[in-house]
C-alpha cells in the first residue's frame, strides 16, 4: 500500500474519471516522447527535457567519458565510492545527476540493504540494474516533491555537478530538509581554473585561455563552474554540521614524478582531452556565438597544452 500523501484528503471530483485518465496517459506519452527526442547541434547530442539548462551532450561519446570519469574518482578515493560515513541503518540514497548510473548502480550492488535513486535530466541509464536502483528523469532545480518524513535521505551523493544548478543554496536548503536525522552529503567536484605548480604556464596559454572562457561563460549563463569553492560555507548555511573539506589533485597529464599521481594525471589526460568538443561546443556556440569550425580550431592548441608533460597543469579537486 502506498503511504498516504499529504494532499489525499482533499476531495476529488468523481466525474472526471474516464477523461482525465485519458488525459493523464496522452500527457505522459508525449513527455515522454519529448524527453527521449533529444536536442542535435553541431553533431553532438543533448538533454530535451528542461532543453538548455545543461550544456554537456548526452550521447555515447559522453557517456564513456562519464564511465571513465568514474573509474578516475575511484582511482582518486583509493577505491571508494565515497569518502563521508554511512548511517548504521542505510535505507535511502540519492544520487544528483547520476549520468550513465554507473555510481548508483556500483553503490546498489555494495549495499543491497539501501534504495538508491539516481536523477539526471538524461534518460541514459541502462535498463539492467539492481533491483534496489532505479532512475528517474527530473530537474532537482525544481521544488522536490518527495514525502518529508517518508521519503527522506540517509546520503544525498553529488559529484562533478559544478556549473549544474544556478541557485545552490536552495540545492542545500532543500538537501537538509530531506535528508534524515544524521544522514550525509557529499560533494565531489572541480574548481575552476586550471591551475600551475610552477611557471611552465606558456606565455600565452591556449590551455588557461580555455579555462577562462568556460568560467565567463559558465558565469553569464549563471551557473558559474567555480561553485565548488562556496560548497563548505553554503552546506553550513543550509544547517550541515560537521563539514569536512578534503582536497585532491588531478594533474593534467603524466608529468607527476609520483607513480599515483602519474597514473591519475594518465586518467586525468583520457577524460578531458578528448572530450573538450563536449565540454566547449554548446557554451561556445550559445553564449559567445562561435561557429563550430572556430571552436574546433581553437580546441586543437588546447588539446596539445594538456598533452605536453613539460607543462605542469593540475586541476584542484
């Protein structure tokens, strides 16, 4: 039996069964519809569903890296899944912007015991999961219409989200009032620009060029992808306590001398350089009216500064 939602006590007109049902089903047929037709541009795919509000494409070229990238954070946690505690009794978790649901489902399988949610603006998940894990395709910029007391969460799980939401401390404020007594949040994510150890920047780096314009891109769309930096003061605003700050590092490339880092910064290379069309194309084309055959040209000086091991380029975690 499903537990009984606030709004069930208010009296419904009987009449309207049979149209409103046929309505309802119409309804959801062509959301459905319009959320798997996808966005094409410039030959990469994105989200249809809230169209616009994410600049990352969705096709399978993404979809790798994103599998990738997760290999990379768990390569950078020593193994884990995440670094926060668990509640002795987990039941709940959600997983913000899940991707291709590869965390959610590695999580699901390590803890059976848990419901685990992921959410993404993509429908992009395979349909083979654990049966404790299943997606939903919905905008967590939106109010959450989960059950406060019913549905809440013992881990809200949020990694490499940065420049997703406009307003994140209504994200938090609305993560706190979810979220069970004791329950965690966490947060896995960039900071923006890339950064240098030492003065191997070149003069005029094409690398720190790019980094530039994806921040004043980022931040004219308002949805700047140097957020991380205010996730600490913004969770304690929220009401978290206890906010624990952990900082990582991913070289660009190989040039570490430290077999570890060595090997992150061979990882680091494999997700980005060969997805910078991804990461460029929309906020290039949109917001600073590029053409593709421009934004390509200038990728390719990019693309070599984050191959050059001489450069020694890292991007803080």
């Amino acid at each position: 039996m499903a537990a009984p939602h606030p709004n069930d006590d208010i009296d419904a007109d009987s009449s309207l069964g049979d149209c409103d049902d046929i309505d309802d089903l119409s309804s959801t047929v062509s959301i459905n519809s319009s959320i798997l037709a996808h966005r094409h541009e410039n030959g990469r795919r994105y989200h249809a569903y809230k169209d616009g509000t994410y600049l990352g494409p969705n096709d399978v070229p993404e979809q790798d890296r994103l599998d990738l990238q997760h290999h990379l954070f768990t390569l950078t946690f020593e193994g884990k899944l995440h670094l926060c505690p668990l509640p002795t009794s987990l039941h709940r978790v959600l997983d913000v912007g899940t991707g291709t649901g590869i965390w959610a489902i590695d999580f699901g399988d390590s803890h059976p015991e848990a419901e685990v949610l992921g959410i993404d603006l993509s429908p992009i998940q395979p349909g083979s999961v654990p049966p404790n894990v299943s997606f939903q395709v919905d905008d967590l910029e939106e109010e959450w219409t989960f059950r406060e007391g019913v549905e809440d969460f013992d881990l809200v799980y949020v990694r490499m989200m940065t420049s997703s939401f406009a307003d994140w401390e209504r994200f938090f404020k609305q993560s706190f009032r979810h979220m069970k007594p004791g329950g965690y949040i966490e947060m896995a994510d960039i900071c923006f620009p890339v950064e240098f150890v030492d003065d191997s920047m070149p003069v005029d780096s094409a690398l720190k060029k790019w980094a530039g314009l994806i921040l004043d891109g980022t931040r004219t769309i308002g949805r700047p992808i140097d957020s991380a930096k205010k996730y600490k003061e913004q969770l304690e605003k929220a009401g978290f306590v206890n906010v624990v700050e952990q900082k990582f590092t991913w070289p660009q490339n190989r040039w570490p001398k430290e077999k570890k880092m060595k090997e992150i910064g061979a990882w680091s290379l494999e997700n980005m350089a060969p997805s910078l069309e991804g990461f460029s194309m929309a906020l290039f084309t949109r917001v600073f009216n590029w053409t593709k055959e421009e934004v390509e040209l200038f990728l390719v000086d990019v693309r070599k500064e984050m191959k050059d091991t001489k450069i020694h380029a890292y991007w803080p975690m």
